[in-house]
C-alpha cells in the first residue's frame, strides 16, 4: 500500500507541476488617436458634391469619438457654418498589431442643426503606433478610407441625396482622394 500512496504522490506532484505555470509578459497594445483629421469627399452632384470638412476628435481604441471641433471648408444648401451648426458624433475601432501596425473602422455621422441634413461615413482606419508591447502609443500616418452618404433636411434648400467615396486624413494631407480610392478598391 505504501508503494501504491508514494506512486499515486509522485504522479499527483507531475501533474501538479504543470499547472500554474504563468507568463509573466504583459502586452499593452493601447493606441490612442486624436488631433485635426481633414476629409475629402468625392462623388455626389451639385450641393452634395461640396462637404469637405475638417474635425478634431481623441478616441483611445474603441468607442465614442471626443469631438472637440469641426468645419465644413465649402458649407452651402446641405449644412450651414457656425458655431452650433451641426451635431457630431461617431466611434472608432482600433487593433494594434505586435509590430504596431493599426487597423480598425472609423464612423462618423455630421446632423445638421439647422435644417436636418444628415451626413454620414463608414470607413477602414490605417496607420501606424508608436506604442510598444508594453506601453501605450499614439497613432500617426492615419488614414481612413470609406463610403458616404446624405439625406438631405426636409428644410433644406438646394441639396440632394447623394452618394460617394472618401479619404479622412490624420494631420496635413498626406494622402489623396485617387490613391485612396484606389487602395480602397484593391
């Protein structure tokens, strides 16, 4: 019996061996995005045609946007500029790979206050974080690149429905609405 308990105690104890082993590495693939993001729009006709904007928004990997400004550059029957003219909300998400690479979706949906319209984008989110496994970065080189769409206001004036392409680019344009369009379709 003595023979069968420190038999059954050994093979107890190997097992037990390999439980609990734990790796002690922490990853921390946090990237936090933020800044002035400048959007070229392309397709649409006439009003639709005309709503490059420019937004300052901070999202840290997934979630609501923290819009802090925007601006349409050419506002016109769509969306009015001022102070309180529209109403912007959207989220992102942002996947930071081992080697820092970011991937993710951005959203972004513009209301206008003053007559309804509504402007509205889905886009893939590239770019670049400076963070490294085990400390938070800051996404730089980012680019979106997606698909818009307006439903004009029931007051307003001169602006139709339309559709198109875009690219949202972090910082100064560094990028265009052909190579990434390009991209986009590839």
């Amino acid at each position: 019996m003595t023979k069968f308990a420190l038999v059954a105690l050994l093979a107890f104890e190997i097992l037990l061996s390999g439980c609990g082993a734990t790796n002690n590495t922490t990853t921390n693939n946090d990237t936090s995005a933020s800044g002035s993001w400048e959007a070229q729009l392309t397709g649409g006709t006439d009003q639709a045609s005309l709503l490059n904007f420019v937004s300052t928004f901070s999202v840290t990997n997934s979630g609501p946007l923290d819009v802090t400004g925007f601006a349409f550059f050419n506002a016109g029957g769509c969306f009015a500029n001022g102070t309180d003219a529209e109403s912007v909300s959207g989220d992102a998400t942002l996947t930071t790979s081992s080697t820092s690479a970011v991937t993710g979706t951005l959203n972004m949906t513009i209301n206008s206050n003053t007559n309804g319209s509504v402007l509205t984008l889905t886009g893939d989110l590239t770019g670049t974080s400076s963070g490294t496994s085990t400390t938070s970065g800051t996404l730089s080189n980012g680019v979106v690149v997606g698909s818009w769409s307006l439903t004009p206001g029931a007051s307003a004036t001169g602006c139709n429905a339309g559709t198109g392409d875009f690219v949202m680019c972090q910082g100064k344009a560094t990028c265009s609405t052909t190579t990434s369009a390009a991209a986009k379709r590839f």
